[in-house]
C-alpha cells in the first residue's frame, strides 16, 4: 500500500496499521469495562458520596466516549487522554486507599470484584496504548512491530 507524501511516496505496512488498530480495538474494550464498572458502582450507591459520586459519573462518561472514538481515529490527543482516564482511575484507586479522596476512603478489595477488575483493565489500557505512542520504527528487531527482509 502506498500513500503520496509530498515529492516522494512512502510505504505503509499493513501489519503497521493492523496492529495500530488492533491494540485501539482492544484498548477501547478495556476502557468501556471501565465505564461500566464506574457506572454500576455510581448506580448502586457512590451517587450519594459528596463530589466523590460526581466523580465515578464523570469516568464513566469519558470512558464510554473514549471507547467509542478510540477504533475509528488516532490522533495523538485522543490516544493521550485514553492514557489519562486509565492512569486517571489507577490514580483515584490508589489515593482512596492510601491518602483518602475529598474525605472518602476505600480498604483492601472493596468493593470486590469491581476494584480488582477495574484495577486489572486501567493497566490493560495502558498497556495497549504504549506502544501506538512509538513512532514507526522505534522498535527493533526484536520487538513488535519489526518486518522481516523481503
């Protein structure tokens, strides 16, 4: 596949852009699990904690939106605030239960399974994502993307 680019042309690899979609494809999965952990959790009860309720909403929502975006383009800032959202509730996690959130605080596993799941998909997330971040190229032989000599 060939695309003009200014006075020369360039090659695109399919396994390139394959993959590129396939790690978008997936990344999006991860983020709407997300946005329905969030939305259950609001439903069934963090709606009436003060800011902290407003907060799951709000996650939920840019999650769904991500997700729904997220296969069809990849421009750098939507890919980043994927990133965000993910890193954004490993961050609300890890602060409600260590330093506590507008007041709120969570121990252990609860709510379970819900916090060990959504924990598990955010890292999904951002996993999938790294590596739409390198430019072509940037991994070698070794690595995912590398084609082999024709």
């Amino acid at each position: 596949m060939r695309s003009r680019t200014g006075t020369g042309t360039r090659v695109l690899t399919g396994t390139r852009t394959l993959t590129e979609i396939g790690l978008r494809i997936a990344a999006a999965i991860t983020l709407t699990v997300s946005g329905y952990i969030h939305a259950q959790l609001y439903i069934t009860g963090y709606r009436f904690i003060h800011v902290v309720g407003v907060l799951f909403l709000l996650q939920a929502s840019v999650s769904f939106t991500l997700a729904a975006l997220l296969p069809l383009s990849s421009p750098l800032l939507l890919r980043l605030g994927a990133a965000g959202a993910a890193a954004g509730a490993l961050g609300g996690f890890a602060a409600s239960r260590t330093i506590g959130v507008f007041g709120f605080t969570e121990h252990g596993r609860q709510p379970s399974p819900q916090s060990l799941i959504s924990v598990l998909v955010e890292v999904a997330t951002l996993l999938l994502l790294a590596p739409t971040f390198l430019r072509p190229g940037a991994i070698t032989r070794n690595g995912l993307f590398w084609q082999p000599r024709r």
